[in-house]
C-alpha cells in the first residue's frame, strides 16, 4: 500500500516518489501489489499513466536464531549470500579435552548449514544442530554376590577374626595378597588401570545368607563408552576370593564362628551373581 508521495520539479521536469509499505504473510508469499502512476500535465499535452507490480519478498537476515545447540564457543556464522538468501553455520565445536570430546550433531530438523530463501522466508531445515558433549566416564561401580549356606557369615555384624568386617575389606582391599581381594579379579585393577574403593556387607536370608563384596573405582585413564567401562572393570568369570588367602588376617584375640574348614565345598558350585553399574564419586 502507499503511505505517501514525494513531488519535486526541476524546471520543466517533475519527479514523484512513492513511499510503499509491503503487505505480507507471515508464511505465504504475495503473488505482488499493482501500483497505478497518473501525472497531470494540466492539458499541455494530457495524462500519462503507467503501472508496475512490486514484489515483496522476506527478509531473512532479521529472523532469530533457533539452535539445539547450548555449548558455549561454538562458532556460528550468518551469511549474507547477495542474492536474498542467507546462510547460518554451525562450523567449529570447542576444543576437546581429557574429560569432554565435542561432536556436531545432526538431526531430521537441524543441520550444521541451514538456508532460508527469500522467497520462503524461513529456514530449511529449521533448526542449526548442536556440538554433542560427551564427557568421560571415570567411575564405576561392580558388586560379586555369594550364596552361602550360613546365617552368620562373612561381614555379618556378629563375625570376627578374618571373617568379620573389618579383616574382610583388608583382605577385599590387599594390594600384597596374590590370592585374595579385588585386585586379583578385577580386570582394570588387574592392569593397573583404576583406582579402588571398596566394601563388604551380608544380607541374611531364610535359610542362607548372601554375600555382597562391591568395589568402587575411578578409572585411570577414563574412557569414553559404556562397553569401554564394563570391559574395564569385567571379573571375566574369576571369583573375588576371601579365604585360602596367601596372607594372615586373623587375630585369634576373639573365637571365629567361622574357620577356614568351613569353606571347604567346591567353589564351583556357588551361585554368583556380578554386577556392574555407573558411580559418579560425591
């Protein structure tokens, strides 16, 4: 629509200016909007009138940023392409370091270049993807579950001597002993690859009680996959063991109401179960 003219002379040459307004869709496009021109020449000789169809088309630079992406320094660009399109990049993701890597990622409605043409006034796809943050996974947690036949066993509150609690995390915790305790089963403790936290605790059943023997590490180095983490800190089948030990735990200052003669049965035939799961350290 015409919202005012602009009248000058220079002699006996006259110019008018029309200052138009567009008419605009937020997301259809106007075929155009015909303007008529009359001038009067006051009978000298008549009229003259002409017309012309302005198109209007949108303006792309000006529509706001819409991004998955929320990692800061990624660098991002909005390019002017001189013929009403404009591009907008996502190029450079920040530098990776030991505990995040940075990946750009794409997805059905974002992508690291996304044009907007003038014609549709919005961009395709809609979105600018996002730098992925991946951080390291540098601690893990796995726990070896024993059945046994007995009701007070090892770590029970009421057992002593090398079964009681505090002599069973000794030995769970040996770095010297070259039969008992996690750095004998574990694998990434094995390898020297980890950092280790440990614990011992009983759960008393019916007719039996279980054994919880859980380790706590931090992985050194980290890794970047869960499958990396549940290799690393695989038993791959080795029991966690806590008697027949090479090393001596038992004071004799209190009577055991467990022995070494108690665990005389055939490992292979107790139930284990081994778990393995994520710890984030508090």
């Amino acid at each position: 629509m015409v919202r005012d003219t602009l009248v000058s002379s220079t002699g006996t040459e006259h110019s008018v200016t029309y200052v138009t307004k567009t008419i605009k869709a937020k997301y259809v496009m106007r075929n155009g909007q015909r303007i008529k021109c009359k001038a009067d020449y006051e009978g000298v000789i008549g009229t003259t009138v002409q017309s012309m169809t302005v198109t209007t088309y949108y303006h792309c630079s000006s529509l706001p940023l819409q991004t998955h992406n929320d990692v800061e320094d990624a660098v991002i660009k909005t390019i002017d392409n001189g013929d009403g399109t404009t591009t907008r990049t996502i190029s450079t993701c920040p530098a990776d370091t030991d505990s995040i890597r940075y990946t750009l990622e794409e997805t059905a409605n974002s992508g690291a270049s996304i044009t907007c043409s003038k014609e549709e006034g919005h961009f395709v796809k809609l979105y600018l993807a996002r730098c992925r943050e991946t951080k390291a996974l540098e601690f893990a947690e796995g726990t070896q579950i024993l059945t046994l036949p007995y009701l007070v066993g090892p770590c029970h509150p009421s057992q002593s001597g090398q079964f009681g609690k505090e002599k069973m995390e000794e030995k769970l915790n040996s770095e010297i002993d070259t039969v008992c305790g996690f750095k004998k089963a574990v694998r990434c403790l094995i390898d020297n690859t980890c950092e280790l936290k440990r614990l011992c605790e009983w759960k008393v059943g019916v007719t039996n009680g279980r054994l919880y023997m859980t380790f706590k590490v931090r992985l050194t180095p980290p890794v970047w996959t869960h499958s990396e983490r549940t290799n690393r800190v695989s038993l791959n089948g080795r029991k966690i063991m806590f008697y027949r030990c090479s090393e001596k735990y038992d004071s004799r200052k209190k009577r055991n109401l467990l022995t070494e003669m108690d665990f005389n049965f055939d490992p292979e035939n107790l139930e284990v179960e081994d778990f393995v799961s994520d710890w984030i350290l508090n």
